[in-house]
C-alpha cells in the first residue's frame, strides 16, 4: 500500500502500473497460489463499484484508457443488458497485475435482485472490499452483507468514493463506518489517509486533491493530474499528526506483539516497517479493516486518486489463496474426505461460480479452483447436487472441457493452465451449472454449495407463439442452469409454467435473456394460487344419464351422498348399495366419474376434496348399461349434490418467517395484518434483528418479495412454506366464482 512508502520509494510503486508490459493485451497468469489475490467488490446500487474497477484496471496499465480495453469495449458491465438497463446484473471477472502479483477483481451487482451474483462474487474470492458512497452513506443491505463476511472471518476493507459530489463529507463517512462496521470494537475500522482539498470550486465546494498518509506522514498530490509525492506542509502535518495516534493504537492493538503498546505508550517511537507488517497481518487476519477513498481519473490522467494506494493494500494486505481456510468436502455419495491444501500439485477441486452461454462458444464455466491444476482438453468429473427443488436435475458426468481463457471484457484470452487458487473460464462444459464441482474424473469430489436466497417473487409465463413453445423447455432449462437464484415450477393444480426470482428486475433480465439468447417469446399471465373446493354441509345428488339412439343406448342412473370431512382427508368413496341396483362391475365406474368431476370442480373450476362421497343406490339396464355411461351418471351426481349445498372455497395459507431489524417490526406486522395474516409470534434473532412468524393466505403474498423489500428499506428478509388449505372470506370467495363463470 502506498504507506510503505517509508521503507521503499512509493514512486517506484505509484510507476508500476506503467511497467506492465503488454498488460492491455495478453492474459494475466499466475505460477503459485501466492501470487494471486482474489477480490470482491460489495455494495449497494450506485455506489461506484464499477467505476472503481475501471479506475484500478486503468492505473495497473490493463485498459488503455479509462474503461475501455483494446477492442473499445468496457472492461466492466460488457452484456448489452448491463448497457441498456444502466446497472450491473451480473458477475465480472476483472484480472490486473501490479507489482508482480495477479488480482482478480469480482465486481458484483448491488441491486437487491441480483443478490445471488454477490453471494457468487464472495464464494469465490478471499477477501471483500466494501464500496461506501461520501453522497450516500451505508444502506442496510451492505451492512448485513459485511455481519455475513464477519461471521465466517472474510478479511473486509472499507472504500470512500463519490468524493466530488458537494454533499460529501469525508470524516463523517469514516466515523459512520466506524459506528457500523466496528460494532463494538470501533477502533478497528480506521481510515489510513486524510484527504487533500484543493482550492474551492464555484459552488464552494472542495474538491479531493491529494491524500495525507497517516503511517508515512507524506503528502500524495494528484492536482498535476499525476500521483507525486511530497513532505507535507506545517498545517498538513498537523492534521496528519492529529489523526495518526489513533491509528498506530489500533494497529498496535492487533499485534502479536504484546509488547508493542507498552512500548508505544511509553514513548518508544514504533518502526513504520513493524506497523505496515502488523497492520497487513491484521488485515489479513480480518481483525482490522482501514479505510482508504478513490477517485476515477480525470480526463487525460493516467491514475485515478487513491488506486495505487488501494492496489498496494490489496496485493500487501489481503491474504493469498493459501491463508484462506480449506473447504469441505465429501465423495458424491457422501463419504466424508480429508481437507484438501491449495497446492497446484494437489487432487483437483474446483467450483463453478457463475455460468454463461456465448452465442459462438456456448456454455462457458467461471470456475474458482481451490486444488490442483486445471488445462485445456482436460477430462473433469462434473458433480451437481442440491438444487433439484429449483427445476436442476442431480447430475454426475465425465467432461472433457474445452479452452481455458481469462476474461477481460468482451475479450477471452487464452491460457495453458490454471493453478489452485486462481480463477479461470472454462468452455463446453455442457453440464455443468453453477455450484457445480469439478474435480479429476477417478477421484470424484462434491463441495458443499453455497447459500443461495429463496426465490419469492412469481411469474406465470407461457410461450408466444408455437415456434417459441417448440424452444420453451430448452431456454428455460438453460436460464436455471445459469442461475440458482431462479427456479422453474411446472404447477400440477393450475398447470402453469411459473418462474420464481428475486424481483422485477430479475425478471426483466430473464425474460431478455429468453428473447435474444435463446430466441424465445414468452408472455406473462396472471399467477394463479392452488384453490380447492370442499363441501360445507351435507348433501344428496341424483346422476341420470339415459339415452336412446338408433342402435344401443346409454343407460345408468346413481344416488349419492356427500358430506365433509376433516382437513388433509382427500376424497374418499363408499359404496352402500344393496341388492344389486348398480351391478358390481359398475360401481368402480361411478366412482371413477365422481372422481373426474371432482378433480375438475364443482364450483369454480378447482380441485374438490376433503369430502366423503357414499353411493347409496341407482339402476342399471342389462342391455345400455355401460362403463362410460355410469361414469357419466356418477359425475352428474355430483353436480347436483353441489348444486344443493354449500361449497367453500379453500384457498392455501402460508407459513412465513420474516427476520427484520427490530425498528421495522412494528411496519412489517401491520402490514401482514393488511394481508389477513396472523402473527403467531416473535423472537429475538442476533443483535438488533426480530424473527416474526405469521400465517397468512397465499393469494396475499404474490408481490410480498417487493413490498417487504419496501417496508424495511431493503433489509428485511423472509421464508414461506405450505401450511393448509382453509376456507376464504365469502365475500372474497363469491368474487372468484364471478370470474370464473364470466370466463367460462
């Protein structure tokens, strides 16, 4: 980082990007796990992630000029999506070198929707970086993100951006960062440089110039458009002198030295070196996380403010591949197998990230590789368990992959090899899905996959014309193989195609994606909730079908009874007829067509159950008698049974689990009683988070994905299950009955 400028020329650093030789231009290998660094940018929408990733590219001399890679096309937020929609909607793969070590940067979405391509960004990297906006603060999202990355002990370090909007206030932002991110040890969450102000702008506002190293007490000053170093001046050195105490007792105060603060606090002046090294350990560690700011370049400019300092931190601060603690795993079967080391000579195991189809290429395979080796034309096991309730089939297959390449942009530069630890593009995987693992075909592995959000948010589709029913089955199937945040469901009670999301944008995305990747038209109908109908008292029902033709007639005429049974029971048939008045041979046909008419309704057109149905008598011809024609008499029974009672309408409740902070419980639970849902209850979940239970009517729900998200500013979260069928409201019941008699 650029504060070990005490201890080795931080010119000689801020030159590096210049000596990349062909670093535009050529793909970035690694030789040995300690050598790469692997990166993952958080935070919300807007925040200047991708902008960020632009300005570090340009500074490590990977892109010619700001964003842009040789071709011209931008080395983030490449997919025409991303261009037409104006945000980031998936994961970006972007490879820089600076001083000899391979960063790969993971620049993730941070719109809510596409949160599994974050949760994708943080499996495979070994460090977060987490993008903060001087404009627009911390959102609740980013912060349960960083307690997620806390948790597990992911090292974690803070960015300021949006320097130059006028509304930003820099030591505000790191003294907000503190609050949040520090929780109760707020000293760990300290900036490592001041920023410079350059003379007032017409509207009064200062504008982000240089940066005042705290540790190297040396002024970097970007005004000539160029990062030149610098003493500071006397009230510069005051300001530096000011803050840096704080700093040098946070860092003592994750030393392995114990030593160290007694010394400290007895006037020993500490050697920078012994602070750099213990504040990279610190970092590494992910006890101590600083806080630097970025800029993008300014026209013309060849580094943007702050990114060689970011650059140094990463490659000096963030751990290897090799600090990163080694992952379960199991054989297919389950059998549990030792951990294996990040060691390029080591069994394979690899994991696929993220997936994509190329119209030239077809399907191609992000893989972070976290033992051995990976090279083209390879023969891999492809092992896929665990996401069959999303429409994935559980699959275990020998592949032969492709080209190996490194993505930039639109651009797929060749490798010869990928070592453990490094992350790499694989092509021809043909089924391979994300979560996947690949590991070598006589030695089959299978890791644990990550946590993936639930999708929540329906959408009924179905095809646009019959050339797009033709290729339907294929592109959604396709889709989900992409995307384990989405889940396909072909109803069996409302025989709908529906596709489960994360939100509107998620399927907007899909859609285009089924449009222009795979050639498919879909339209969306409205999503239908399973219904039943069941008998609110009992009742009689006479089947008469009789008929003459010219040749033989249909004759069969069936009493029945009907009444209600418990919840859960089904339907449920019996016979009681006496002396023969329906012959033996046709009894299983009315209770064959009693059946079919049940399960096409009686009422509304949904599904009867839960109901006792007892045939009590009738009459046969021994001529026109038949099969069908009792089937016939058993349906029309029925019928008119429902004619003479009540039928209910029984709709499916919910049972929802909502984790919200606890300012927003009071909102969430008034808006579920808006639903008709009932609170069955509340309890604490970790510090400062509620668990509200609650059962509440399926058909209220539908959009609860996005109007949650609205009521709790994006931080809430929530899971559903089945829990029964029971009566709807009448005035609610006769309105879809009303429907369904004006479709009919």
């Amino acid at each position: 980082m650029g504060d070990k400028s005490h201890a080795r020329d931080a010119q000689q650093a801020a030159q590096r990007g210049q000596q990349q030789p062909g670093a535009a231009g050529r793909a970035l290998t690694a030789d040995r796990p300690a050598s790469v660094r692997n990166v993952v940018l958080v935070g919300h929408s807007g925040s200047g992630k991708t902008t960020l990733v632009e300005a570090l590219a340009l500074t490590a001399g990977a892109v010619n000029r700001a964003g842009r890679v040789e071709d011209g096309g931008t080395v983030s937020d490449h997919d025409e999506i991303e261009h037409r929609q104006q945000r980031s909607v998936q994961l970006s793969l972007v490879p820089v070198e600076w001083g000899g070590i391979k960063i790969n940067i993971l620049d993730t979405p941070g719109y809510a929707d596409f949160v599994g391509e974050l949760r994708a960004g943080l499996r495979a990297a070994d460090a977060a970086l987490f993008v903060v906006s001087a404009a627009d603060g911390v959102d609740g999202a980013t912060r349960m993100v960083w307690e997620e990355c806390a948790a597990v002990g992911m090292p974690r370090a803070i960015v300021v951006t949006h320097l130059e909007a006028s509304r930003a206030d820099y030591a505000q932002m790191t003294a907000v960062c503190g609050e949040i991110f520090g929780g109760d040890d707020p000293d760990a969450v300290i900036p490592l440089y001041l920023p410079l102000y350059g003379p007032p702008g017409p509207d009064g506002h200062s504008p982000v110039a240089g940066l005042l190293g705290l540790l190297s007490q040396r002024v970097y000053d970007y005004t000539s458009g160029s990062r030149v170093e610098r003493d500071p001046e006397p009230e510069e050195l005051t300001r530096i002198t000011e803050a840096r105490a704080r700093l040098i007792e946070g860092i003592i105060a994750e030393s392995e030295d114990e030593s160290l603060m007694d010394r400290y606090l007895g006037g020993e002046d500490i050697d920078i070196k012994t602070l750099v090294d213990d504040l990279e350990r610190a970092v590494a560690r992910g006890t101590f996380h600083p806080v630097l700011m970025a800029a993008p370049a300014a026209e013309g400019a060849r580094q943007g403010l702050g990114t060689v300092e970011l650059l140094e931190l990463i490659t000096g601060g963030f751990p290897t591949p090799l600090e990163r603690a080694p992952v379960a795993v199991t054989t297919p079967d389950g059998r549990t197998r030792p951990e294996l080391a990040c060691d390029p000579d080591g069994p394979l195991l690899a994991e696929v990230v993220k997936t994509s189809s190329d119209p030239y290429v077809g399907r191609i395979s992000l893989v972070r590789i976290f033992s051995g080796s990976l090279r083209p034309d390879q023969t891999v096991h492809v092992s896929g368990h665990g996401l069959t309730d999303r429409g994935h089939e559980d699959h275990d297959v020998d592949e032969k992959i492709g080209a190996l390449s490194s993505p930039f942009g639109k651009q797929q530069r060749t490798l010869t090899r990928a070592i453990a630890g490094d992350l790499a593009c694989v092509a021809r995987l043909t089924r391979a899905e994300t979560g996947d693992t690949l590991s070598a075909k006589d030695d089959p592995l299978l890791m644990e996959p990550w946590v993936m959000p639930e999708p929540l948010l329906p959408l009924a589709i179905e095809a646009h014309s019959k050339a797009d029913e033709d290729k339907l089955s294929q592109g959604l199937a396709r889709l989900v193989a992409e995307d384990p945040t989405m889940r396909l469901e072909q109803n069996p009670h409302t025989h709908q195609v529906v596709l489960w999301s994360l939100g509107e944008a998620h399927q907007d995305v899909a859609l285009e994606r089924l449009r222009n990747r795979y050639g498919v038209q879909v339209d969306s109908v409205p999503h239908k909730v399973s219904l039943r109908e069941t008998f609110g008292d009992r009742a009689t029902g006479r089947g008469r079908h009789v008929k003459q033709s010219g040749g033989h007639g249909q004759y069969a005429i069936c009493e029945i009874e009907v009444e209600p049974l418990p919840p859960g029971s089904g339907i449920e048939f019996v016979d009681k007829v006496v002396g023969g008045a329906v012959p033996r041979q046709f009894i299983p046909s009315v209770e064959k067509g009693v059946r079919s008419q049940a399960a096409k309704g009686v009422a509304a057109g949904y599904p009867l159950v839960d109901v006792r149905i007892t045939l009590v008598d009738g009459k046969a011809h021994s001529v026109d008698s038949s099969d069908a024609a009792f089937q016939t008499a058993g349906a029309l029974a029925l019928r008119e049974a429902a004619a003479e009672a009540r039928i209910h309408l029984l709709e499916p409740v919910a049972e929802l689990a909502v984790m919200v902070p606890d300012e927003y419980v009071g909102p969430v639970m008034s808006d579920l009683a808006g639903r008709r849902g009932r609170v069955v209850g509340s309890e604490p979940a970790g510090p400062g988070r509620t668990l509200v239970r609650a059962e509440i009517p399926e058909i209220e729900i539908d959009r609860y994905a996005l109007d949650l998200r609205s009521v709790s500013h994006g931080t809430g979260r929530f899971d559903r299950g089945y829990a029964r069928h029971e009566p709807m409201p009448p005035q609610l019941a006769d309105k879809i009955r009303e429907q369904a008699e004006g479709g009919s």
